[in-house]
C-alpha cells in the first residue's frame, strides 16, 4: 500500500501581513509604526543623539576647565601677600572681582601711607571691577574720603553726605560717612552741622561706636550763648533795669 506524501503544514491564519510590505497605508499596529519610523529617521535620530551627547560631554569639559580656572586665580590672589605682588595681580585680572578687592586694598594701603592722588586712582579703579556689595560701598567710603584731602572737599563732601543718606546702603558705611562729616563740620567749627550730622548718625545707629565718637566732638564745641536782650525803654526815655545816672554837684550849684 502506499504510504501519503505528508501535506505540508498549512501556514498559520493571519500572517499574510508579512507578506505585504509595511508602508504608511498598512501599518495598522504601534509596532509597525514605530518599524515604519525608524526606517525613515532612524539615521537623522541617531546624529541628534549624537550631538545631544557631543554637547553635554564639551558643557561638562568646559565647567571643568572654568572651576580649575577659578581655582588657579583664588590661588594667586591668596599667595599675592606683598604690594608688589598685589600690583601684578591687580593688572593680570584686571576683569576679575579678585582683581578689585586687590586693588581696594592697595588703594587702602596708599591711603594709610598718605599717598592720597594714588588712592584716589586706586580706589576709581576697584570701583570699576567691584560694581556691588559691601566692598563696592567701602571703595566709594574710601574715594569720597580722599577725595577730601586732594583739593576735591566739596565733592567728596556731597558723596559721604549720599553714602550717609542712602537707606539702601550698608549701616557700617553709612555710620562713618556720618562721623567723617561732623568731623569735618567739628574742625571747620560749625556747631549746627555737628549737631545735624551727629543726630543723623545717631538715627543710623545710635550704638555704633562711630556715634559715641560723634557724641564727643559734640560734646567738645563750645555751647554757643544767646545774645543778651536789649533793655526796654521806659517812658521817660530811660532804660530800665540801667543803673542811675550819677549826678555830680558842682561847686555854687
């Protein structure tokens, strides 16, 4: 008898699909969809991840080389302990804050020594590295101070009367551009100034010991007198309160 040739496996119902190639009419399935996308974009897809990753790799390179940076200049400003090596430092990061607070000290170097032209042009020059903050209001304390004792005193005068004045500006700096003026005021002998800059600095911060020093030269000036009170006139033409007129008898009168 002979034996059945064996039939050959149906293929299985519903996979005519592989059949059929998968274009944007066909795909019915998220999976052929995604198939579908990554053929046309898989290699535009591939580059931007590409660069995505080219950018955080240089971004990440470039914060490095910027904190060594950093770290390299804080170095040289911690080991600039001579004027001279402050000078170098000063003009070599003419652009860094560090810069300015180098040249804010030597400004104040120059100013102790009284060498006051040079801290004037020193101190101009911090201010213009150091635009804010509580260094940037010691830099204006210390220009408009020198600026007294370079032949520029009304101009110096009217910047610690602003820095005095100033809500906005630090209490420390504020409370000594007070005194600075009625210590000005005390030396020119003006005793209403004193009295006005005194208060001002007492509603400043009447703790500070800078007001306890403007209490002092307060305290120093002389109190001024009122002059005395014309005496009145009585009807007869006489002052009173005027001692009587002595009157001489004369011989055969």
């Amino acid at each position: 008898m002979t034996t059945p040739a064996t039939p050959s496996s149906p293929k299985p119902a519903g996979d005519d699909r592989n059949l059929v190639a998968i274009d944007a009419t066909t795909a019915v399935t998220f999976e052929e969809k995604l198939t579908l996308f990554w053929q046309k974009n898989g290699t535009a897809v591939l580059v931007l991840c590409g660069l995505v990753l080219a950018g955080i790799l240089a971004k990440g390179a470039w914060d490095y080389l910027a904190a060594q940076k950093e770290l390299d200049v804080e170095k040289d400003f911690a080991a600039a302990t001579t004027p001279a090596a402050l000078k170098t430092f000063a003009s070599t990061h003419a652009d860094h804050p560090l810069g300015g607070i180098a040249q804010l000290q030597l400004a104040d170097d120059a100013y102790a020594a009284g060498r006051a032209a040079e801290a004037l042009a020193g101190y101009e020059q911090a201010l213009a590295q150091i635009k804010d903050g509580p260094l940037a209001s010691r830099a204006k304390l210390g220009r408009a101070l020198t600026k007294v004792q370079t032949g520029k005193a009304p101009e110096g005068i009217a910047e610690l009367k602003q820095l005095a004045g100033d809500a906005n500006e630090f209490k420390g700096v504020r409370t000594e551009a007070a005194y600075q003026l009625t210590s000005l005021a005390a030396e020119a002998g003006n005793a209403a100034d004193v009295q006005k800059f005194a208060d001002q600095l007492v509603a400043i911060d009447g703790s500070s010991p800078w007001a306890q020093r403007a209490m002092a030269l307060r305290a120093a000036l002389p109190v001024p007198t009122a002059p005395a009170a014309p005496a009145a006139a009585t009807t007869d033409g006489k002052k009173s309160g005027a001692a009587p007129a002595t009157q001489v008898k004369l011989p055969g009168k």
